[in-house]
C-alpha cells in the first residue's frame, strides 16, 4: 500500500480526531493547562491546512474534516463531517476537561462514521484519525476496536491511526530536541505497557507522510509508528503536523 493519492476537491482527505477532554487535561504543561496546548496545536494545524488548500482567495476542499471529544460520553463537536473551509469558518471550538476517559467509545464512534462514509471515499487518500489523550482508558479495552478500524481502508490503504500521548512517561530517553528525533521505532524502549498498547495500536508511518514530514524539518525515519510523546507543545504540535501530511496536488 503506497498512500500516495493526492488530496484534491475530487479527492478530498478525511481526518478524524478524538481529543481526550478527561479531567486530567486541566493540569498544567509548559506553563499552560494541557487542553490549551492542544487547542492552540489543532488551530495551527487547521490554520496550516487552509494555507495548503488556498489558492488566491479560493479554499480548495482537499481536506475533509470531522472531530469527536470524549471524556464518560462522546461529543461530536463538529456535527459529522466537515469541509476544511467550513471548518476555517467555525473555528476551533472550545474544549473543557470533563471527568473519565471512555476512549472505547470515541473509537466506537470513529469506527461508525466509518463504515458510514468509507464508500463515498474509495478513490481518496486513506483516511486517518488522530488520536489524542493524557492518560489511560477507563472503560473497556480499545485495543480490538482500533484493530478493525486498522482494518478498514479504500483504494489508498488502510485507515491510518495515529496517537499523541501527553505524558512524560513514555520513553526511557528524553526527547532533546523534536526536529532530530527519529520516532517511535520497533527498537524504542517504552516505559509503561500503557505506551506499549499504544504502539500497537498506531499505524506505520507511510512513506509519503514520512516526505512530507522531512519537508517540514522533522527527522522521522522509515518505519517508525505514528505515535507522537507529547511532553511539551513543539511534540504535541509535531503530533497534528503529522495528521494532515497527506500527499497533496501542487
């Protein structure tokens, strides 16, 4: 599987991100509350997607867009799937730490838009949902859930799932500087077997992405897992760098 089609208004890419907006998300990170970081990271990236989409003062719609929070319940905050200029238009909403983390339920609702929408978007790039939490799931395990999420796909290749883990409790050596850091990789020692469920349950990083990536500055080698540390907000912000790296038409 190559994941090389082009994002275009005739083949749009889909992302899905499910934001943790557990209680934990109000504690502090670099000297802001961790919901804030992530909010500022999603509007840069959105922000970085109309950049890449504008031509003159036309947005193309090459990016398609859709976002669920979840703490005990899931939010769809978008209200199903958006155009990235509709988006643009809508801004980023408000996220407000809540209580638990269900995260067996927001991949249940990623899982269910789907299976919806899959059809309309067989000859678009594969889809990717963006995973981002701070802390381990209350609810049932969403490991198996993932795994068929994994095991969907459309003419490009499976579904794409990525997970930015906000904890400084992932990895044995600490990340020095983001740009040269070479990724989670079959050889990374991970610290906790929370960190090690969310290596299994994150994709691969295509090699057009991994391009894409390079272009940006970042140093992500071959093979490394779409899993991002966020133990400050240049990871975090790597993180939605990394979601909207789909091949695009110049």
């Amino acid at each position: 599987m190559q994941y090389d089609t082009l994002a275009t208004s005739d083949t749009p890419a889909l992302i899905i991100y499910a934001l943790d907006v557990s209680g934990s998300m109000s504690t502090s990170m670099s000297g802001k509350r961790r919901i804030e970081i992530v909010t500022d990271a999603l509007t840069a990236a959105l922000q970085q997607m109309v950049f890449r989409c504008t031509k003159g003062s036309v947005i193309s719609q090459r990016y398609l867009i859709a976002m669920f929070a979840y703490s005990d319940q899931v939010y769809d905050i978008l209200g199903g799937i958006r155009t990235i200029d509709e988006v643009a238009a809508m801004g980023v909403p408000e996220l407000s730490p809540q209580r638990s983390t269900a995260t067996d339920q927001v991949f249940l609702a990623v899982e269910e838009m789907l299976h919806n929408n899959l059809g309309h978007l067989q000859y678009c790039p594969a889809p990717l949902v963006c995973h981002m939490t701070d802390g381990e799931y209350t609810g049932a395990d969403p490991e198996p859930i993932v795994n068929r999420i994994m095991s969907l796909g459309n003419h490009d290749g499976n579904v794409l799932v990525e997970n930015i883990f906000i904890s400084d409790n992932i990895l044995t050596q600490p990340i020095q500087d983001p740009y040269n850091w070479t990724g989670v990789l079959d050889n990374s020692r991970l610290r906790t077997q929370y960190a090690q469920k969310l290596q299994r349950m994150s994709s691969r990083i295509p090699e057009s992405y991994r391009v894409m990536m390079a272009e940006s500055g970042y140093a992500i080698q071959p093979g490394a897992y779409m899993m991002l540390p966020g133990v400050n907000p240049e990871l975090v912000q790597m993180g939605f760098v990394m979601s909207m790296s789909t091949p695009m038409a110049q």
